[in-house]
C-alpha cells in the first residue's frame, strides 16, 4: 500500500552527546530525511532536561534552509503560554521565507512544573486557565489572526507581521481521552493528528472517526485530514531494535515503541495503524540514541514502505559547518 509518512524528531539528548551537537544533529538529517521520500519533519516544543530544544520555531527556518521541498512544522506549540499575536506574525514569516513548506501544529499541553509554568507566563494558573478554556481562548486568538479577521484600528500598523501575507495550515494534536482540539480542527476546518505515544488511546480510533464526523470545510481544507503519531524503532533485527530502547526506559520506564522491529515486522505495524485509525498520514517519533542508528533506521524504513527515495543532491547536503 501506497504510505505517507512524516518524522517528528523530538530532540532526545543521549547519554554522551549535549544539546548542541543533538541541533547539529537534526539539520543534517533534514536533507537525509527529505531524499527518504519522508513528507514533513516536524519539531517538538519540550522543556525536559533530556531534550535539546524547547522553541521550534527558532530550527525550523534552519532544517527549512537545508532542504528545497519537505514541511517544516511544530508539533506542537503550547499556546497556554504564548502571544496568539507573536506565534501568528512568527509563523507568518516562515511561512513568507518557505511558502508552502510550513507547519503550525499547536497543543494544549502544560509544560512541566508550576516554576517553569511561571517562568514561561507570570501569573499563570492551571487550575484557572483549565476552569476558564484558556486555551480555546488563545486559539480563537491564533486564527483571528492567522485569517486577518482582526479589525485593523491603527492605520499605522497593520498584524500580524508580515502584512498581508500568506499564513501556514494549522495542525490541532491531540492525546488521551481529550475531544477539546479535534473540536477545534473540526470547527475551523483544519487537519487533525492523534498521538499514540501521550496517555491512554483505548479511544483512539473513535476520537479520529469523531473529528472526521464533525469536520466542516471552512477554511482551506475540502475535506478532514487525519495524522496519526507514533514511537519507532526499526532495526535490521528484531533483538537490535529492542536495545535501542534501553535508554529510553531509562527515561521513563513505560516508555515504548509503539512501531519497532525488523523493517517488515515495522511495516506491518504501520499499515495495522493506517487501517485501525483510516488516517491520511503516519508521523514517527523516532526512539534512537545515536544519530547514526536514527539514519540507518528510517532508510531501512522508507525502502520497506515503498517511499519515493531518492539521492540527496549536493546542494542540499548540509555543510560541516552544521
């Protein structure tokens, strides 16, 4: 069967490397990644101490540089903490710097403890922002923006920034039991992606079929478009791809491939996710701890799947300087 997939590369930092070389790390895998016949390539907002980044938007223009055709995208923004303004006018210059090529996932997520909560946005309160819909709030916001729906009262300015420029889909994540962002997808007509690697997914299929029931096109999209995300961990060998997880236990001892094994054992999986779900696309969250490994992987896993691979050129080749 004919496969979309797309990479999400979340920005582990493994035992031996530091957060810097895990940057270098992702832009040379870009163009790797795009030859692969991959479609997107998106990035994580995380404030762990295992992961290398925390701002998306700052890599993105940088992955965005070393490649000429793949998506380039957040997955996702935690917009209980910031600007609706400030994400608008910044992905709107990415979107003017790579049209067509941007990605703007957001999620409803909190980002780890109440310090790092206020840290992030003085005054913030969880409990409130919960009992009062903060974030559909900020998200009303985002799109009012993003459609230039916002009465322009100062003829001095004109938001967000760039004026009058073109803004990138929206991508609503979701996880869990929670309805509240394939509610939103379906209500303003924008793509949805379910993630299998966040909280229990007994409802999984049910929740993608509800946004599919309730999509209406009115915005771009003519019809739903579901995502779906999952681990993986793919190996020549069923026993090499079980030891690429130790360090990830290491992390958090339920943690798991949700995709792992041999390539075919892997593709297997993937095409029981596509049916189980009816998704439109597969995103992987690759679980290795070597960049090497991560590469090695994902070639193995696009021949496997009959992705569209094809030689890097030299021009999109990152430099060492990378």
């Amino acid at each position: 069967m004919a496969m979309k997939v797309s990479i999400l590369d979340a920005g582990f930092v493994p035992p031996g490397e530091n957060s810097s070389q895990v940057l270098r790390d992702i832009v040379r895998s870009a163009p790797v990644i795009e030859s692969l016949g991959y479609s997107r390539l998106w990035l994580a907002e995380h404030y762990e101490r295992h992961f290398a980044y925390a701002c998306p938007e700052i890599l993105i223009p940088a992955v965005a540089s070393a490649t000429t055709h793949l998506r380039v995208g957040s997955a996702g923004v935690l917009m209980n903490f910031h600007s609706p303004l400030r994400i608008a006018s910044a992905f709107r210059m990415l979107e003017a710097m790579y049209p067509g090529r941007i990605d703007l996932g957001v999620a409803s997520g909190f980002a780890g403890t109440p310090n790092i909560q206020q840290a992030l946005r003085h005054g913030f309160d969880q409990p409130a922002a919960i009992a009062t819909q903060l974030y559909r709030t900020q998200v009303e916001e985002l799109v009012a923006w993003l459609r230039d729906e916002v009465p322009q009262t100062d003829p001095r300015f004109r938001l967000p920034t760039p004026a009058g420029g073109a803004s990138p889909p929206l991508i609503f994540l979701g996880a869990g039991y929670g309805v509240g962002n394939l509610s939103l997808a379906a209500r303003y007509g924008e793509a949805f992606c379910y993630s299998l690697a966040h909280g229990k997914t007994e409802r999984g299929p049910e929740i993608v079929a509800r946004y599919r029931s309730e999509f209406r096109p009115v915005h771009k999209l003519d019809k739903p478009f579901t995502m779906v995300a999952a681990t993986v961990a793919c190996a020549e060998t069923n026993r090499d791809a079980a030891r690429l997880l130790t360090y990830f236990r290491w992390l958090d001892g339920t943690l798991t491939a949700r995709v792992r094994g041999r390539p075919e054992l892997c593709r297997r999986q993937m095409e029981e996710i596509f049916e189980q779900y009816q998704c439109d696309e597969l995103v992987l969250i690759p679980l290795y701890d070597s960049f090497e490994e991560r590469m090695r992987g994902l070639t193995l896993l696009a021949e496997v799947c009959g992705l569209a691979v094809t030689a890097p050129g030299p021009e999109r080749m990152c430099t060492a300087a990378c």
